[in-house]
C-alpha cells in the first residue's frame, strides 16, 4: 500500500481553519516545506496512535474538506480600486468569502501598503489565496514576493493564470487595473481560482523555492 504524503498545502489548508494540532497517520511521509510552514504557522504535527481519538482522522479526510467557504484577501492601490470593486462580488459569485483590505478609494496611495497586507494575510493562513490590483500589477508582485511563503504571479491572461497555479501553486494573483478589461480580469480570477496545484514533479520544485526562502533567512537572520 502507498504511503499517504502530508506536503504544505496540507499544513496551509489545516491553519487556515484553525486547527493548531493535526493528527498524521504512522507511515506518513511528510516533506520538509510542510515541516517548516508547519513551524511558520505553529501548527503541530502528532503522530496518530498519540493523539486522542477525537482527532485521528485520516490524511484525506483532515484536509481541504471544511464547510467554510475558502477565503479570499483582495487589495489595490487607487490605480487599482475600480477593478477591485468589480471583481469583488465576481469572486463572491464563485462561492468564496472576500476579505477586501483596501484601499476604499481612488485617492492616490502607496501599493506596497496593500500588496503587504494581502500577501501577509494568506502568509499567516488568515486566507487561503490573495489578489492584489494596482495599475500594471508586477509592482505588487514585486512585494508580495517578499513574504516568506509566498508565490506572487502577475498575470495578463487565462493560460499564465493556470499555469501559476498548476507549476508554482501560486498562492497570490497580481492584476493590472490600467492594462486588463474588466472581462479578461474576470477570466483571469475565474482560471487562477479554479485550476489546482498540479503536484508531482512540481511539489519538489516548491520544496527547493522554500529551501531558499529559508537558506536565506538562515544566512541573513536580521531580515
């Protein structure tokens, strides 16, 4: 019989509905990036002969199965605050729950105060992915990207939109509010959204990208 894998979706997905104790059947092979979103987000892994039986669900039927809509951070700049209004109930109407985190107008400010905010948010497991506008989009790609945990994609059209999602398992979408028509960004959403992390020979490739998030962290601890 196969052994069951536990790889950091696993762990995110677990966070991001609270729970702080996962049980993990013997045999289990756990990769190291869930180990160490595992130590990021505090969640502890028990072995499930040493966990009470309240909590000895198995690997398939503790993850990514909860009744709760999956939460959605969005985020723009002014330069990307009337797409966001647009794409706000568009995702709602997907059956997910948007959290918007600004901004609230199209008074001029600073895009990396909301790209940090939405990618922190998914960082800390508060939702499981983030969108960010601003007027072209690689700004807040560029931020977003410097949160531990996170795989920030800028993309212009459905096939670099699934694409982040299946190879990289992107977890943050950036958008340019001045560049995409309001369809073509609703298409976009709607192919980031709906196409899954591919796995296999990808999940090693995740693995090596959290290997030098952490390498890095290691090598320069003051950041």
């Amino acid at each position: 019989m196969a052994k069951k894998l536990l790889s950091e979706q696993h762990i995110v997905e677990a966070a991001r509905r609270g729970e702080k104790t996962i049980a993990i059947p013997m045999g289990t092979i756990i990769t190291d990036a869930a180990k160490d979103r595992a130590k990021q987000l505090g969640v502890r892994m028990i072995v499930a002969n040493e966990a009470p039986r309240s909590q000895m669900p198995s690997v398939p039927s503790t993850f990514g199965q909860s009744g709760k809509k999956e939460i959605i951070a969005i985020g723009s700049d002014h330069g990307g605050f009337a797409l966001k209004e647009v794409l706000k109930p568009f995702v709602e109407s997907l059956s997910y729950k948007v959290v918007d985190l600004g901004t609230y107008s199209e008074e001029a400010c600073d895009y990396p105060d909301f790209a940090y905010a939405v990618a922190r948010t998914v960082s800390l497991g508060e939702a499981s992915k983030g969108i960010m506008i601003d007027a072209v989009g690689l700004a807040s790609a560029i931020v977003a990207n410097k949160l531990l945990g996170i795989r920030a994609a800028c993309c212009f059209d459905e096939f670099s939109a699934r694409s982040s999602r299946e190879h990289n398992d992107a977890n943050v979408l950036t958008l340019g509010g001045r560049v995409l028509g309001t369809e073509l960004a609703k298409a976009i959403v709607k192919a980031w959204l709906e196409t899954s992390f591919g796995g296999g020979r990808h999940q090693k490739r995740i693995e090596k990208i959290t290997q030098i998030e952490n390498r890095e962290i290691h090598q320069n601890p003051e950041k």
